[in-house]
C-alpha cells in the first residue's frame, strides 16, 4: 500500500518539477493521507473480488461499475449471493443534501445497490466494505 503512495508521490513529483512547482506547496499530509485511503479501498475491492471469486459467480455481473447521466453521477452494483450479508434487505435509503452532494443505497435481491453524486465513487465502495466487514465481525 504505502509502496503505491510513493510510486504515485514519485509522478507527482515529476509532473511538478514540469510546472516549477513543489509537492510542498501542493500537497499537505491530510491529502497524503486521502490519497492513500482512496488506494486502500480500490486494493480491498479488487481482494474482495479475488477471495470471492469461484469460477462460477465472477462470470457474471458481479461487481458493476458506472456512470449516471441526470444527476450526474456513480451507480455500483455488486452481487452479494456469496456473502454474508445475501439475506439481507434494506429499502432504499436517500441521503441528500443539495444537488450535488447526495447517495442512496439499498441490498434487494442478493444485490447491494449504491448511487451518489459524481464525488462519491470511493464513499460508495466504502459503504460496501464498512457493511460486509460489520456483518462479518459479528459472526
């Protein structure tokens, strides 16, 4: 993980050297930070997908990534027939606080379902991990 971090702090580098810029002036440790934490949730979804993976179910749709047109946005879709959460049903749930900042979510049909603005890719995956890893710890 902090491997990547450095890697992408090396382009960084790179890119403001090109423009006279220094990473210092640019980037601050809390974003250091976020970048990292965005990193970390792409590595768990790519696991997740490989410690699920069976031959059968990846064959599928079984995570789906993509855009929304009006509003502008993300829509994740993942099969969770596997999981242990698949017997789970939540209606859908709208958090919205303007226009551009909202996200709902919603498991139906061994589906976990998510949608937000177009800011919140890595909110929604996280969504995912934070319901799949509270499940599992209290088995």
């Amino acid at each position: 993980m902090y491997r990547e971090a450095f890697v992408l702090l090396q382009v960084l580098d790179t890119i403001f050297q090109k423009r006279k810029i220094t990473r210092t002036d640019v980037i601050t440790n809390n974003q250091i930070q976020y970048l990292i934490t965005q990193m970390e949730i792409l590595e768990w979804i790519q696991d997740w997908l490989k410690d699920n993976a069976d031959g059968e179910w990846e064959k599928g749709d079984a995570i789906q990534i993509t855009t929304l047109d009006s509003p502008l946005g993300w829509d994740v879709e993942i099969d969770i027939s596997k999981t242990s959460i698949a017997n789970l049903e939540i209606k859908w749930i709208l958090n919205e606080n303007g226009k551009q900042d909202w996200y709902g979510v919603k498991i139906q049909n061994q589906r976990f379902r998510a949608a937000g603005d177009a800011g919140k890719l890595t909110f929604l995956l996280n969504l995912f991990r934070e319901m799949i890893e509270k499940i599992e710890n209290e088995d």
